[in-house]
C-alpha cells in the first residue's frame, strides 16, 4: 500500500531536486539556459506539462535542424532550406533526426564519409542500390537515439520485417548517421552490432548492412532470408 506524501514531503522532494539540478548547471552537466527555459514555461502556464512537452519538442527540432544545415555546408557544400523540410509527427523513443538532402545518393555519401574515416564497400557502385525512400526532394525521417541497432528488432530477416510492415532504415540514411554520430562523439555506431538496411536492396535483391568492425566501416550484405543475433534494423518513423 502506498502512503501519500505530506505536503514538507513534498517540499522537501522539490527542494532536494531544485539543488541537484543547480549543482549538475554548476558542473556543467546541464546548460543554465535550457533550465532557465524549463522553469520559465511552469512559472507562466497553467499547464505547464503539456507545454513544457511541446517547447522541449520543437527545441528539439530547432537544434538538430541547426546540426544537419552545418553538417551539411561543411561536408557536402550544400545549403539546406529547413523551412522546406517536412518533419515527421515524433513518437516517444524516436529522438534522433535524420536529414536526407536532395540529390544524395549512396555513392555520394560513401565517398563524403570515407573522406573521415576508413571505410570498405562490397560494391563497386552503391548507386546500384534501389531503397524505399529516395532523395528527390530533401526529407527527415526519426530513429531512436542509440549507438547499437534496435535490439527490439533481433533475429528477424529483411523478409520479417517486411511482413510485419516494419518501416526500416535505409543505407543512405544509415550512411549519414555514422557520419553524425561521428561529428558529434568522435565514436562510430554498431560497434557491437550490425544495422540492417532492410529499405534498401541491391540488383540481385541482397540486403545492405553496416557496422564498425576494428578499424573501418564495412558496407557488406546479406541473403533477405537471414537472421541473426546481431543482424538488427533500426526502425524508422516518416
């Protein structure tokens, strides 16, 4: 049976989580005016969760659209219009943004991102790949925020995933979040696991999958029918 807090219960609960977060903005671990802003939407609104809910979303939309436009000019020589870009509805879990620009093909990408790492590719032409979204027009789409591929999704098959209707991650879109992650970690993702880009499919109907082995990112693929462990998609909100 759970006992209803007191009201000094309760004081002393906010008190003690005021303090905390003064001490995690005075380390550093917390910028000042992120929280000044979180304070200043419960002190102005009479329901202040629903807005605090949608202020903290639309910030988030700000700020990465803000890192794709620069990632964009300094790696591909490309303005983005963000006014133009159409942002999926947000599910929560899926946080992370990702921005294909108009025109990029996977060959392109490929060559921009082994301009800062060591990479490997099982094809001569990545272009050759056919994927379930295209880049005619500048588009984003969401994944969820992890290093690892989505370990919800292990052990089934691009074929799986396709009966089951999973909206699946593209090469070109997967390509582009290494390079991201990378700018903003100095680390690679899948270092543990392997991302299947079960949205996209190569000329003989083969599945792209990357992954950071030892000391490069590898672009090999795999029979539509496997499934693995650590052969995992990332699912996609569009």
């Amino acid at each position: 049976m759970t006992t209803a807090k007191t009201g000094s219960e309760k004081k002393a609960r906010l008190l003690d989580l005021v303090t905390s977060v003064l001490e995690l903005v005075q380390g550093g671990k917390r910028d000042a005016e992120e929280v000044a802003d979180v304070l200043q939407v419960i002190k102005n609104e009479k329901d202040f969760a629903t807005t605090l809910g949608r202020k903290t979303m639309s910030e988030l939309v700000k700020k990465q659209l803000a890192a794709w436009t620069r990632f964009y000019r300094e790696e591909f020589e490309i303005r983005l219009d963000t006014n133009q870009i159409k942002i999926p509805a947000h599910q929560n879990g899926w946080n992370q943004l990702i921005v294909v620009a108009q025109g990029l093909t996977p060959e392109k990408i490929y060559a921009a991102m082994k301009r800062r790492m060591p990479a490997w590719k099982y094809s001569d032409n990545l272009d050759s790949i056919e994927s379930v979204r295209k880049a005619d027009k500048t588009y984003s789409i969401w994944v969820r925020d992890r290093q690892e591929a989505d370990e919800e999704l292990k052990n089934k098959s691009a074929n799986n995933l396709k009966s089951d209707g999973t909206n699946c991650i593209t090469l070109e879109e997967r390509l582009l979040l290494e390079m991201m992650f990378f700018r903003g970690t100095g680390k690679h993702q899948d270092i543990q696991n392997i991302t299947l880009c079960a949205g996209s499919r190569d000329g003989d109907g083969g599945v792209p999958y990357v992954l950071w082995t030892v000391d490069e990112v590898r672009v090999d693929w795999s029979h539509p029918g496997y499934a693995d462990g650590n052969l995992r998609v990332r699912s996609v909100v569009s």
